[in-house]
C-alpha cells in the first residue's frame, strides 16, 4: 500500500509539468505554432505532444531501472529518437515546409534536452522515499507485480521474480538481490532465494529437501543452506 502511495505521488510532478508545460507552449508557441495555429490549436498540438512523451518515458523508466548504467543511456536514447521521429512525422504532415535531415537533427537535439531538463525536475520535485533496501529492490519491478515476495530464481544473468501478484524477469545477481532484501528471507540453493513466511509445506523427496511455495512452486534445499533453512524454522 505504502508504495502505491508513494507511485501515486510520483506521478502528480509529471502531470503538473504536463500541464505546465501545455499552458507555457500553447501561448509562446514554439518552433512556428505561433503562426501556423491558433491558440486552441497549440494546446491540443503541444498537450498531445507533451502527453505521449510523459507517457512513453514511464515505460522508458521502467525498462530503463532493469540495466545498468550504459543500459539505461541506451533505453533513453531509443526513447529520445522516437519522440522526434514522431514529432517530425507529425510536424511533416501539419507544417509546410518542414522536413529533411536538418529538421529531424535540430527536433532530436530539443527533444534531449528537454528529456534532461525534465528528468532533473522530476528528481528534485518528487518526494524523498524509503531508503530502505528493500524498497530499492522492489522499484525495480513492474509497478503491477509489486507485492509481498514469494521466491527469486537465478535464470542465467536474470532473475525471476515471483511476488503474489506475478513474476518478472530483471537483469540483476543473485547476490546483490540478497543483499537489497536483507533479512526478508534466505537463500536455500545457489540459484534459489525463498521468502520464509511463502513457504506452504515441507517435503523429503529422494533424500533431498524441498520447499512448496505459495505460488506452487517446488524450490530445493541444498545441503550447504539446509542448517540455515532449518534454524529459520521451514522444517
């Protein structure tokens, strides 16, 4: 519940810059909607131009926290081309004598440093969070599989994250994962992280134990994390 607060907060900066900004282009008009449009004209062009780029950097966002660092300047850069493309393709079929190369550059490079503008906004805007780590694990989840952890299985360099309302994959070790999540469960195999208060039931299966999630799932217990496993008190 607290991080759906705290998402919903979130979002209320990008829609007051939304609506900032549509106010401040529809009067200045910019980049020659002054001339070419009227006012109520500009505030559907710049309103819905402003919307679908909100919009898009939320999915942006998202994907952008699954990567590290050279990752995420990827995923902006995507971002970044397509918002001008599109406000080229846009701007080519409503404004005469708009098109070519030239154009499309001068749109990229106002759109990045729009983008950057933005995100500083939004980072000094937006109330502080939980610092705590297990918070910082769970931002990096899809807003809509967000909730009480179940499991984590190490799948190559992801990880599948099982929570009671879903899984996602993330790019993330296994290791920094435990460490984020602190004592919010344990680790009971090498590719294997449980949260305790998940586990349904215990079963001995050819002399090896295995642990029966809440979401179904058969999670086994190696014998080098059996001690812990049993001192958390899973059987």
């Amino acid at each position: 519940m607290q991080l759906a607060l705290r998402e919903i907060s979130r979002h209320r900066v990008p829609l007051m810059i939304w609506v900032v900004v549509t106010a401040l282009t529809a009067v200045a008009g910019p980049f020659g909607t002054l001339d070419a449009m009227g006012l109520g004209g500009r505030a559907l062009y710049w309103g819905g131009v402003s919307a679908i780029s909100i919009v898009l950097s939320f999915g942006a966002q998202a994907l952008a926290q699954r990567y590290g660092k050279v990752g995420r300047i990827g995923v902006w850069t995507v971002f970044v081309l397509v918002i001008a493309g599109l406000s080229h393709l846009v701007n080519t079929l409503l404004f005469e004598g708009w098109g070519g190369w030239t154009d499309w550059a001068y749109l990229t490079g106002a759109v990045w440093l729009v983008t950057i503008s933005v995100y500083l906004i939004v980072a000094v805007l937006t109330p502080a969070v939980s610092q705590k780590p297990e918070d910082t694990f769970m931002r990096r989840l899809p807003i809509d599989v967000r909730g009480p952890l179940v499991r984590i299985e190490a799948q190559d360099h992801y990880l599948n994250v099982v929570t009671a309302r879903g899984s996602t994959l993330i790019l993330m070790r296994l290791g920094d994962a435990i460490s984020e999540l602190s004592d919010k469960g344990l680790q009971v195999h090498r590719s294997h992280w449980i949260a305790a208060q998940a586990v349904a039931k215990h079963r001995r299966e050819g002399g090896r134990d295995v642990l029966v999630m809440a979401d179904g799932a058969d999670v086994p217990v190696s014998r080098s994390f059996r001690k812990a496993a049993q001192d958390a008190g899973l059987f």
